[in-house]
C-alpha cells in the first residue's frame, strides 16, 4: 500500500549563506530585530561568517535591495526587517504596502527565499512591544521561519 509523503522544512542548520536586508528608519527598534534575527540564525547552527547585513534607508527601499543581493547568488536566503509605523498620511500605505509586495515580488522572481520581519504598526508603543518586548521579537520569527523555508526548499528539489 502507498502512502502520502508529507514534505516540510526542518530546523536544522541551513547550507548556504544568508542576508539580512534591514532598513535604518526607526533603527532603535530595527536594531532589536536584527539581535532577534541572529541570534535565532546562531542557536540554528548558522556561522557568524555566513551572515550579511545590508542596510537600506527605509522600508520601502528594501524589496530592490533583497533582490539585487538574491540576483548575485551569493545567499541561499535573505531575511527582511524594519519597522513602520503609521502616521497621518497615506505615506504608510504605501511603504508598508510596497515592502511587502515588493519582497513577495522578488522571492517570486528569484526562487530565494526571503521572509518579511518588517512590522507595520498602528503606533511606537505596537511596534515596541514586537522588537523585543512583550509581544516578541518578529526578527526572531522572521529567521525561524528563514532557516524552515530554506530547508523546505531544498527537500521540495531533492
Ligand atoms: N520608512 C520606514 O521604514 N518606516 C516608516 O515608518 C517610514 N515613515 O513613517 O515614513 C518610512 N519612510 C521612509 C521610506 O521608507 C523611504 O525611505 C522614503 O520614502 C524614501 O524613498
């Protein structure tokens, strides 16, 4: 008799090298993604020497850069991380908007995969409370979830 296959990417140490692409505006919180981010990446067996941190100005620069690094086919996988935080203006809409399409978008185009730490909040207190705080840390989570897709690759193509 046959059975299914089930498929799914483990937590085990990823081959290949790995980008964090992370944006300097609201860099107090970024910066806190970016511990969170490395420190999942090292726990998972990652070498320091095998991590990259491209830094852009904003978020919505971030999907051009995550896809000019995946274009070199240096990084096996890129993580993406800031922080946006929602003002008076349609300003929000669209960089939120924009970084995360835009990151989809290059994933899509370039077959590496890259996982969205990048927060949109309603306020500081929000964005706070998931770099780190109370509410976790979504670099840890966005690298987690990195080093589960790169595997998950990798089996899908074995
Ligand atoms: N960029 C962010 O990453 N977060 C923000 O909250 C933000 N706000 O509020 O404006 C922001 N704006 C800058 C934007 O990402 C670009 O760098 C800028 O528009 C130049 O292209």
């Amino acid at each position: 008799m046959t059975t299914s296959r089930e498929i799914v990417g483990d937590l085990m140490t990823p081959k290949g090298n790995i980008a964090i692409v992370a944006s300097r505006f609201n860099d107090f919180m970024v910066d806190k993604l970016i511990d969170g981010a490395k420190d999942a990446l090292l726990r998972h067996g990652v070498k320091e020497e095998n991590i990259d941190l491209i830094k852009v100005p904003g978020g919505y620069e971030i999907p051009l850069a995550a896809q000019a690094a995946a274009k070199t086919g240096r990084y096996s996988g890129i993580i993406t991380l800031g922080v946006v935080i929602r003002g008076d203006t349609a300003h929000f809409d669209y960089v939120a908007g924009g970084c995360a399409q835009g990151v989809m978008q290059a994933q899509l185009k370039t077959d590496i995969p890259m996982t969205l730490g990048v927060l949109t909040t309603e306020n500081m207190e929000q964005a706070i409370a998931r770099s780190g705080s109370t509410a976790g840390n979504k670099g840890f989570e966005a690298a987690t979830a990195l080093i589960e897709m790169m595997n998950l690759l990798r089996k899908i193509h074995d």
